[in-house]
C-alpha cells in the first residue's frame, strides 16, 4: 500500500494523524481512541501508532520495516505470519500475535500487557520479553540460549513443561521462577 492510499483511508475513517518526516503518525482513532484498520491487507513502510486506544490489524499478514506501536491499548495482529527485524512494541496493552509461527532475532518486546504467540514453533536466540504481563508460547518445544524472559506476569510453556513454567514441579520453593528459567535456557536445557 502506498503513503498516499493509507492516508485517503485514515481520512475517511476520520482518524487523525501526522506527518513526520517520512513516517506517517497515527495519533487518534475514533471515540474510544481505537484504530480498526482490520480489512487492510498491507500498511506502507514507516507507520507509528501512538493512539490512545488499541490498534485492530487483523487482516494483515506482514508488516512493512519502520512500524512502531506506542499506542496504550492492545495491539491485534491475527493474521500475521512474519515481523520484520526492527518492529517495536511499545503499547500499552497487550499484543496478540495468534498466527506467528517464527520470530526474526533480537525482537523485543516492551508493551504493558501480556504477549500471545501460541501459534510460534521456535524462538530464535535475543528475544527478549520485557513485557508487563503474561507471555504465551503454547506451542514451543524448545528455547535457545540467549533468550531472555523479563516479562511482569507467568510464561506458558504447554508444549514444553505442560502448562505455566512458575507451576512447574521442577521449580524450587525459594527461588524466583523466571529467574529458574533464565537460568535453565542460558545452560542450554531447553535446547534441541
């Protein structure tokens, strides 16, 4: 999608935006403060969402390089099969990223809410989860060293250990759960 078909698009959905530079900045949404772009198939490069409500992409299954998410609300992604290396999370919700199956290296993930990839098969190692919340890996069978679990809620790990990692009978009264894991991937135990 071009600059200038985004723009026509935001227009009509009365959404209010900016232009900085090369980027085209999202900064209202409608009452709520909600952008719903769900039936956009593509977004041009360099967009940033910095609205006050969440962000609806739902028919997306890529997303171009130089997005930035900063709104406070969630982020839906639901049909997204890839990510670029240098896309940011930086909402204040959560992130839902229900059909991603791999990661690119050194993604970082810094929203205020949980982060779903239950669909993911592999975590490539400099992931960093620093989100406020919840992560699910549902589907993950393994985890490579360098990858980092910061996040302020539980880590799912179902295909792994059978449920979340802090209800794991391999933990230890006394020590800190994800500081258990950390420790356990920096060894290589989830390795293939």
């Amino acid at each position: 999608m071009t600059r200038e078909a985004f723009i026509k698009v935001l227009d009509k959905k009365g959404y209010s935006y900016e232009m900085m530079g090369d980027s085209v900045v999202v900064n209202g949404g409608d009452s709520e403060g909600d952008v719903n772009l769900e039936k956009l198939t593509s977004l041009p490069p360099d967009v940033e969402f910095r609205n006050r409500g969440s962000v609806y992409l739902g028919a997306l299954t890529s997303l171009p390089p130089g997005v930035v998410f900063e709104n406070r609300g969630w982020v839906y992604l639901n049909s997204l099969t890839s990510l670029p290396p240098d896309v940011e999370f930086r909402n204040g919700g959560g992130v839902y990223l229900g059909a991603l199956t791999s990661l690119p290296p050194d993604v970082e993930f810094r929203n205020g809410g949980g982060v779903n990839l239950n669909s993911l098969t592999s975590l490539p190692p400099g992931v960093e989860f620093r989100n406020g919340y919840n992560v699910a890996l549902g589907s993950i069978t393994y985890i490579p060293p360098g990858v980092v679990f910061r996040n302020g809620g539980v880590v799912y790990l179902d295909a792994l250990i059978g449920g979340r990692f802090d209800k794991w009978k391999g933990n230890m009264e006394g020590i800190d759960p994800k500081r258990l894991l950390s420790f356990m991937i920096s060894k290589g135990i989830f390795e293939r």
